[in-house]
C-alpha cells in the first residue's frame, strides 16, 4: 500500500502517518498532500531513523532535500543530524519596513533601486562580498548580531554560543566566508521590493555562503567516516553524543549560523541605503530569522527536558509567553515569522499561535519547490519565464533574464500553503506582500 493511502488526516488540520520507526504529523492541506511526490514518503521515512529522534513534524511546503525533505522538523535527546541541517547553515529570511508610500515605486525608481543593489550586493554562486580581517572573521563567527551592535530583537537570535576553545579547521574551504559577508549567493536567494498595499517593503533571503558550506563539507566526510557511509548515504549522516565529532559539529553550526545572522544583517543595512536614496525614506528591519539550523532548545509542554531541534528548511514559531521569548520584546505577543513565496506571488508576515506546539514550534520557510530545477530547465524556455514577469509586472535583475529554475511554475502556491499554516492553527497572517522587482543571482 502506498504511504499515502496509510496516513490519516486529523481533525486538527494536519495528516498521520506511522513509519517503523514512529509517527510524523504532516501539515499540509488536502490539494498540498495529493501534490505531493511518492517518493518523498522514503525521505519523510529517514527523519525518524536517526537515533535519538522523539518527534518529526513536517511542514506544507516540504520537497526533496538532503536525506530528509526541505520542509521538517526533527527533535532529538541529542543526536545531531546533518542532512536535517544541510550545507547552508543558518540560511533564513529578513524583512525591512518603510513608510515610503506604494505610489512612489515608479518604474524608474525601481530600476534605479535594483540597479543600486546589484552593484553594492554580491550575486550568485561564489560571489564576493566585504573581506574582513582574520581578527574581524572570528568576531562575527562567535558574536553574530553582536558583532554588529544590532538592536536585540530584531535579530531571532543575538548569538549562537561558541566554545572558545574550537575554531575553523586550517585547511577548510569554509576559510572562503573571510570574504563574502555581505553577499547573497545563488539558487533560491533573493533581494525582493514588495508593498503591503499602502506601503514598500522589502525581503531577502541568504545564508553562511561559503563558509557554512565549508564547514558542512568538513562534517560530512568526518560522518562518512565515522560510520563508513558511501558517498550517496552521506545526507544520512549523524553525530551521537558520545562521537567525537559532536561538540566539534555543535560549534561549526553555532558560528554557521552567527556568520548567517550577519550576512543578512550587512545586507540589511546596504540594501536599506540603497532604498533611501532611491525612494527618499527609512526602511527599518522588522525582524530577521533562521531556518537551517539545530539548537538546544526547552519546551517544556512537549519535553521534560532539553532537546535539539533541527530545523531543515523551517522555520521557528514561538507564541506569546513561550518561555524562550522572556526578555525580549516579543514575549506577549510571539515573534514575527517571515514566509516568502516564489518572484510572482505573495509573501507572509505570520505571528505564531499556541497550536504551534504541535508541529514542534515550526512552520514552513517558504512556499516550496513543485519543479525541480533540472525539470524547469527542460519544460520552460527563457521567452516563456521572461513573459510571464512581464505579465505579473514584476521587474526582475532590472530587466535582465529571468532564472528560469526560480520561475513563478516552479513553486507551490504561497496562498495555498499559508492556507495549511492556518488551518492547523500553526499561525495567523498579519502581512500579505506582493513583489514589486525580485533581483536574484544567475548562476
């Protein structure tokens, strides 16, 4: 029987499904999870057999991944698994808020601001950003927003902890990031003006760049090692407690993801001067938030103890008087969540419900691949993906070529996904955004 026909949808908006090794809860709607490939069922499969795993979630927007689909949630007694964190450490979103009003996003001034960005904002695979001294590199690995004197608050998190005591292997790629902060990277990375019907904002999307990817290459071979993985079972790999890559691992995700958090926080403060001199106005950051990552975290409604939460292509959703908020400004009311869709379709500002809980204090982080990208290449032509952005009205690279993998046919249906978020009383939207230019890099 087909993994499918065995899950059973509840009533609280969400599908069961029992492995061998446990059940997983799927939030999707009834169209999401009739989309959905079969063979995701073997991937969705993985994220239990880790040892230590005690609950999987898995989020609307989930599609092949590394191992376990980009789209779950995995908590563990302390198992560390790397294909739920993959090679883009800390990767995440970050929004910027103005009050320039909606009617002043002229075509020109549009152009001039994507024009801005791409001469400031290092774009694609392998692209430059600011080089920092060594000195400087260490700061920003182990002091995340610290390290750049942001605001506590704005940032998910301030910094992520590193022992004092481990530091960047000397002969690691990962090396690279010295001089790429500031850069947003290829693929599904975007700079995006968007406006909420009144006002302009603006998204993007980027991660640790080279250095996350480094220091993941790094900890795959040592996994593949350990447990004498071939090379295509290396997403499988894992650190146990009691390995002796485990501390080693915890910290190279810890500086990871303070690398990612500054990247976007620098990019941040480039794009927000750009839009200043373009549109004559602040655009101050809302909020800016991770979801490739696995942290120790406490929750004490689902666990009596500590666990680690890994979060592969989703996103943490804390409600109003959860007990990590205490301190911050968003202890009564929850924090912002970031939802982007594809280049054509709409974007969410979510706030999280206490029915969060049961997708592990998790939603989606983003709408989702439908296409995959060698797919989209073979069934799309360059005309087809350039004419329908005209036809959306959304200007892409300043009027260059539109990728025809990040193409709008290539994502899920944004609306429909943050249908599956509400239902299951996960969040409820606060911000509907459509994209005005979607500038991204072309591999």
């Amino acid at each position: 029987m087909s993994w499918k026909s065995a899950a059973r949808r509840d009533a609280g908006g969400f599908y069961r499904w029992r492995t061998d090794h446990g059940e997983v809860r799927i939030f999707m709607t009834e169209a999401l999870f009739a989309e959905m490939e079969e063979s995701l069922g073997a991937q969705i499969a993985n994220a239990r057999r880790f040892p230590g795993v005690l609950d999987v979630a898995v989020t609307p927007d989930a599609h092949h991944g590394y191992g376990v689909p980009v789209g779950c949630v995995i908590a563990t007694s302390g198992t560390l698994a790397m294909g739920p964190v993959g090679y883009d450490i800390g990767c995440g979103i970050a929004a910027l808020r103005s009050d320039v009003p909606r009617p002043e996003a002229t075509h020109e001034k549009v152009r001039e601001f994507s024009r801005r960005v791409m001469s400031r904002v290092g774009l694609g695979a392998g692209s430059k950003g600011e080089r920092v001294s060594r000195e400087r590199f260490q700061e920003v690995i182990r002091g995340g927003a610290e390290a750049l004197g942001a605001r506590r608050g704005s940032a998910e998190r301030d910094r992520i902890p590193v022992d004092d005591d481990w530091d960047v292997a000397r002969d690691s790629r990962a090396w690279r990031g010295q001089e790429q902060l500031g850069s947003l990277g290829g693929g599904n990375h975007f700079i995006e003006l968007q406006h909420d019907g009144e006002r302009l904002w603006i998204m993007f999307h980027t991660g640790s760049r080279g250095f996350g990817h480094g220091l993941a290459t790094d900890f795959f071979d040592k996994a593949r090692e350990e447990h004498g993985l071939s090379r295509g079972q290396m997403d499988l790999g894992y650190f146990a407690p009691g390995s002796r890559h485990w501390r080693g691992y915890k910290n190279a995700v810890a500086a990871g993801g303070n690398y990612a958090i500054a990247n976007r926080l620098i990019i941040g403060r480039v794009v927000g001067a750009a839009f200043a001199e373009t549109f004559g106005g602040a655009a101050e950051l809302v909020y800016e938030i991770s979801h490739n990552l696995v942290q120790e975290e406490t929750h004490p409604d689902l666990f009596d103890r500590p666990v680690w939460v890994h979060r592969k292509g989703a996103t943490r959703a804390l409600a109003a008087g959860h007990p990590l908020l205490a301190g911050t400004r968003w202890e009564r009311t929850g924090h912002p969540v970031l939802i982007p869709g594809s280049m054509g379709d709409a974007s969410y500002v979510l706030r999280p419900r206490p029915g969060a809980a049961r997708c592990l204090y998790s939603v989606n982080h983003g709408a989702g691949r439908r296409k995959s990208r060698s797919s989209a290449r073979r069934e799309i032509t360059q005309a087809e993906a350039d004419r329908r952005m005209r036809e959306l009205g959304v200007l892409v690279n300043a009027g260059g070529r539109v990728p025809i993998d990040e193409s709008p046919a290539c994502y899920k249906p944004s609306q429909e996904v943050v249908r599956a978020v509400t239902e299951a009383d996960l969040a409820e939207v606060e911000v509907c955004l459509s994209p005005i230019a979607s500038i991204k890099g072309n591999d």
